[in-house]
C-alpha cells in the first residue's frame, strides 16, 4: 500500500475531481491523505463526509499549496516570483 497526499486550498471542485479519478483508475491498494490549508469553500467538510484522512495547518500557513499552484502556472519555471 502506498499513500497519495493531495494539497488543497480553496479548490473543492478540483479536489472531488482528482478524488474520484484516484478511487475509480487506481489499481493498486493506497490511501489518500488531503492536506488542507484553512479555506471557506466546504472542502473540510466534503474529505470529512468522503472518510478521508486531513492534515490541516493554520491560515498563516499556506506554503504547501501555494507552492503548488506556482509550480503549476502556465510559464512559470517551478517557483514563484
């Protein structure tokens, strides 16, 4: 078994997405653990109801999934400027 963490903030729809492809294409037995920075669009609540395993950190902590999605911008090279 393996584990997949996902990092979320703020972007529910995206994170049911990548959730149910996981469960639905996934071969191999794993867990998904979501780590979720303080956000106010449901997405506690939806990991919580789904049984799914969180990590949260507090608002002033957002260095993971800013970090994602900087890595993940059209032209940018893997970081922030």
């Amino acid at each position: 078994m393996f584990s997949i963490v996902i990092p979320s903030w703020n972007n529910l729809a995206y994170l049911k997405l990548c959730v149910e492809s996981l469960k639905k294409h996934s071969k191999y037995e794993h867990e998904i653990l979501v780590h979720l920075n303080d956000g106010s669009d449901g997405s506690l609540e939806w990991v919580k109801a789904e049984g799914i395993s969180t990590r949260s950190l507090p608002r002033t902590s957002v260095s993971v999934c800013l970090s994602t999605i900087c890595w993940h911008r059209p032209g940018m090279t893997g970081y922030c400027s």
